[in-house]
C-alpha cells in the first residue's frame, strides 16, 4: 500500500470513527463516550499500533482541519437568532470575555515559567483557551508551534467540559447565561457543545463568548508576544 492508499484509508476509518462514535453517544450519554473524547483517542491507538506516521495520516485528512473554520463561524447562526439577549447583556458580556483573555494567557504562561518549561511551549500554551482556528492565528505572532497549540486547546476543552458541572455545582452557579460564558471562555468547542445540551440560552451564550474569546486572542497576540515574550 502506497502513502496516497494509507492516507485515503485513514480519511475512511476516521469518519467511520467519528459517526460510528455519535450514533453510540446518542443512546449512551457518558462523558468518555464523547466523540471529542474517544474517537481521538481510538485514532491515537490506531497510529500507534499501526505504525502510521502523521505525515501519512494527515495527507488526505488535512481537510477535516480546515473545517474547523466554517464549523466555528456556524455558531453565529443561533447567535443571530438570539440577539435580543445579547443587546440585553453585552456589556458584562465583554467585561467577561476581557477578563477571562487575560487571566487565561497570563496564568498559562506563569504556570509554564513556573514549571521551568521550555519556551516553545510557553508560547504555545497561552492561546490553549480558544478554539483551534482561532488560536492557530494567534499563535503566529507569538511563536507557538502548530502541533502544540492543537494539542493544549482540545486538551484545555476536554478537561474544561468534563469539570464545569462540577465547578458550577461546588460554586452554586445556577444561571443560564452565567454557565454558558464559563463554558465558552474556558473550553471553547467543547464546552460549547456541553452548553447546548443544557439549554438554549447557555449554548447561545457559550457560541457568542467562544468567538469573541478568539477575536480578542488573534488582535491581543502581537501586544502579548511583545509584554510577556
């Protein structure tokens, strides 16, 4: 099998995975049956033990990638449909996007200083609070490396989806709107996703917040590349 066959059959397998993997997290609803959860992980296992580089990988799946553009701009759709409630709120709405931008990239990089790690990955960690096109712009400016940055931001998203519940929970948060900006500002694509099973509001607010979250990365990266870099 030829490196174009090897690509192309792991296109096929990743989207059987992938489909595969929602139709059973529709019936089973648990946490490690999400498909941002367990179909990278069955991919990972399936490289590993197949001895399949990313190289290979990657050649006719790099697409899938690239649809994380049009998938993230699709959140605007519901946004659109709510704007009442964002004319209502918009000023903590901001207020709140600002706040967690800059408590995110700083505690990322002082963490990663304070750890003693390299500055590679200094750089790449501080974009890991927004969603993956987002924090690929972002990171240009800054230095960060491509494989890194998507790396921290699903790891961020994953963690941030499997204990904001509980974070809300142990902190008596109980509005709507309120777990929705948290899930959007700190785990992205994945809490987004997370909001809309709670409810309208939440998914609305967690889509505003998550787009607007990246926007101010992208803008604040060469002032964040010069203060902090």
């Amino acid at each position: 099998m030829n490196n174009f066959q090897l690509s192309v059959l792991c296109l096929v397998i990743t989207l059987g995975i992938y489909f595969a993997n929602k139709r059973l997290y529709r019936r089973f609803r648990k946490l490690p049956l999400m498909p941002l959860v367990l179909t990278p992980a069955l991919l990972v296992l399936m490289l590993v033990f197949g001895h399949i580089s990313w190289q290979n990988y990657i050649g006719e799946s790099h697409w899938l990638l690239w649809l994380l553009g049009p998938a993230t701009i699709a959140f605007a759709v519901p946004v659109y449909d709510n704007l009442a409630i964002i004319k209502r709120h918009w000023m903590s709405l901001t207020a709140g996007v600002v706040t967690a931008t800059v408590v995110a990239v700083t505690s990322s990089v002082w963490l990663a200083r304070l750890f003693t790690l390299s500055d590679e990955i200094q750089r790449s960690l501080a974009v890991r609070s927004v969603t993956t096109p987002f924090a690929l712009a972002a990171a240009e400016p800054l230095g960060g490396q491509p494989d890194l940055v998507a790396l921290f931001v699903v790891v961020t998203g994953v963690f941030g989806m499997a204990v904001g519940d509980a974070l809300f929970l142990r902190l008596s948060i109980r509005e709507g709107m309120a777990k929705g900006a948290g899930f959007g500002a700190a785990s992205h694509g994945a809490g987004t996703a997370r909001s809309y099973e709670l409810g309208q509001q939440e998914g609305v607010v967690a889509s505003l917040v998550m787009m607007l979250s990246g926007v101010v990365m992208v803008l604040a990266a060469p002032l964040v590349a010069m203060v902090m870099f």
